[in-house]
C-alpha cells in the first residue's frame, strides 16, 4: 500500500468514526480525538440543503463561509440526506459562520447570488466532542421545519417553537373553520377577509407543531372541502373547477407552506370571479346573492355585515330601505319560496326541507310557512298536488 492509499484509508476511517459521534453521540474511547487530531475548545454542526427542490444547487455552504481558504483544517463535511452536515471546529470557526451569517441577515440574497440557493440550519456550539451529538441533533430539528419557514427564508439557528408546546389538532373542527372562513371571503367578494383568512391559517399551521407531511395533508383535506362547498351552493359555476385542481396541485409541488399559501389565494381570487354573478353592481346585491346561496346555513345580520365591511345596524338600516323588509324577514321569504319549491317536488319529507332551507326546528318552519302562506306545508304539498291532478 502507498503512502498516499495509507493516506486516503485513514482518512476515510477518520472520517467514518466522527461521522459515528455527530450521528450517534455516546461514550468517545480516551485518546481516540488525540490520534485523529481532534481536540478544539468548541464545536458546533450546520446542516445545509438546495433551497428548492426545482433547482439543482452549484454552491455548497463550507466554500461560501470559508471563502478564501481552500484547505480548511476547521471544518469537516459529510453526507446527510438530501444535503451535506458541516461540523465546525474551534472558535475561529464559529466566528466565520457568525461574520457569515451576520452578513446574510444585513443584505438578503439576491436569486442570482450563490447564498440563494442554499438553506441551512445551526445547532447549538458544544465545548466537548462527546456533545456534538447534541448539536447534530438540533440542526437536524430545525431542517425538518424549514417547510415552514418564512418568505424567503434561508437559515433556521432557532427553533420558533418552544420544547414544551403541544400538538395542536389538524382535525375535524379546524377543517371547517377555516373551510368556512374561506368559503364566506369567496360569496362575499371580499379579498381583504380571504386574505387575512389565510395569514390566520399560516400563523395557526406554523405553531400547530405538526409535521410537513400531516400539513400537506390537512391542506389537501382544506381545499377539497371548500371546492365541495362551492360545487354545491354554485353548481352551473365552471370556472372554479380548473382553479381548485390547480390549487391541489400547488399543495404537493411547493418546498415552502408560504409558497403554497400565495398559490391558494391566487387560485382563490380566481375562483371567487368565477361563482361570482357578473351584473353585481353594489354591496346589496352581493348580500343578496349571498342569501340565496346559502339559506341553509346560519344566517344573522350580526356574522354576515363584517364579512361586507359594515356594522350590522348600519346594514340593517340600509338593507330596509332598499329591500322594504328587515334582513329575518327577507331571509324567510326566500327560504320559505325555496321551500314551497321542494314541496312541489314530492321527493323530501317536510322536515328534511325545513332543514335544507335553514330551519332546525322543524316546529320553527311550520310557524314560518304558515305566517307567509297562509297554510301549513303538507297542506300546500296537498293542494299543489290537486292542482296538478286538475290539470291533467
């Protein structure tokens, strides 16, 4: 063997062994440092990767921060992943990252500059080699929130979440709040409350702790909802369709939940053109159309005015003049109207309409419909029958 392949060997092994310790941690036979001239009086592990996975990267993170220098005694690198661990030896070390990042922090990278392409996280420095473990360990923490950093963020040396906070649930209930939040941004035309109803969404998923893939995943759940949601109340509406596959895809294709957020409002935007009824021409004649897709639901002056920008006395005020009825009563005139439709068909039972047009209290509905009819809806099912049978 050469002197060169002895060389190479046991530099290899040097390399194998420390790549043990950062990895594993544990106990570090005595000497072992010594012989691989590894003794510093601190240390501290960067994990660096591509900043997108649509781009390869042509710059690693060690020749940036060690600019300069071509053989680096103050450093080893190897393989982790997708990217490459970087350990930093010794003070002098730590402070070239530092200088490094201090430098970042004041002038962002520009999408040409080579510091664009790389995003890295910073475990804590450690005084002992036995600690570097320690870490590894935070760095690589941090690498599996960098899905949730923020607009072109490109280095994690801080958890934002505390050790001790809790998973917050991505089920059932959060799901339809915010499915709801959407849904009422896009009837009401208002992209003021869509858009702050997903930076609401993005503060709630970057502190709920849950991982990258349960994120993608509940998102995936948000958006077929809300394209269920709209398929029903709007159902001649076509352009939506087209926009909500390209707000799915978006779920799957972006590195970053900022990426994917900005995508969903611009194909929410879009959507909201597409359900939207082209001769609108006033605030009223949203609020109406408004009602009339959604009778269904819990409709009350005092949740619907500040999804339009007013407060709801004002509305109310305004509603009657130009209505000549107050909100409840026109509400339950197109319901009951909607109603007396169902009826004619002779497919639902008399509670099963009284729940589709918005009524819980099936009692409720009997009161209402015979206020305005002047019968009860069996009765008007009755007659309508007898009309037809007379026809024919």
């Amino acid at each position: 063997m050469t002197k060169e392949e002895k060389h190479r060997l046991y530099e290899m092994v040097r390399l194998q062994i420390l790549m043990f310790i950062v990895r594993n941690g544990g106990h570090i036979p005595e000497g072992l440092m010594d012989v691989f001239d590894w003794q510093d009086d601190c240390y501290q592990v960067v994990y660096s990767r591509n900043f997108t996975s649509q781009k390869e990267n042509h710059y690693q993170l060690r020749e940036l921060i060690f600019f300069g220098i071509h053989e680096s005694p103050m450093s080893v690198e190897f393989p982790e992943g997708e990217g490459k661990i970087l350990v930093l030896r010794g003070k002098a070390a730590v402070k070239r990252l530092n200088q490094f990042i201090e430098h970042y922090l004041i002038t962002p990278p520009q999408k040409n500059s080579p510091m664009y392409s790389l995003f890295f996280t910073c475990g804590e420095v450690v005084k002992k080699p036995e600690d570097i473990h320690e870490s590894y360990n935070t760095a690589v923490k941090l690498m599996e929130r960098r899905f949730f950093a923020g607009r072109d963020q490109h280095m994690l040396d801080e958890n934002p979440l505390s050790d001790s906070q809790e998973q917050q649930p991505l089920g059932e209930e959060v799901v339809s709040r915010f499915c709801d939040a959407l849904v009422d941004g896009i009837q009401t035309f208002n992209k003021t409350h869509l858009n702050r109803q997903v930076e609401k969404l993005y503060g709630y998923l970057v502190s709920c702790c849950q991982d990258e893939q349960t994120v993608r995943m509940f998102l995936m759940e948000l958006c077929i909802r809300v394209r269920e949601r709209l398929r029903e109340k709007y159902p001649g509406a076509k352009q939506y369709g087209e926009d909500s596959r390209r707000m799915l895809q978006s779920i799957f294709k972006h590195d970053y939940l900022y990426e994917i957020l900005d995508s969903m409002v611009k194909e929410l935007g879009a959507i909201m053109q597409g359900v939207g009824a082209p001769s609108r021409d006033s605030v009223l004649n949203d609020i109406l159309f408004y009602i009339q897709h959604n009778m269904g639901e819990q409709l009350k002056l005092e949740r619907i005015a500040p999804l339009f920008g007013y407060n709801s006395a004002y509305l109310g005020k305004i509603f009657r003049q130009n209505v000549g009825a107050s909100f409840n009563a026109y509400v339950d005139r197109v319901r009951i109207e909607r109603a007396k439709e169902l009826l004619q068909q002779e497919k639902l039972k008399v509670y099963e309409i009284s729940e589709r047009v918005g009524y819980r209290n099936v009692d409720y509905f009997h009161k209402k419909f015979l206020k305005n009819v002047g019968m009860s809806p069996a009765a008007y099912r009755k007659s309508v029958s007898a009309d037809k049978g007379e026809a024919e």
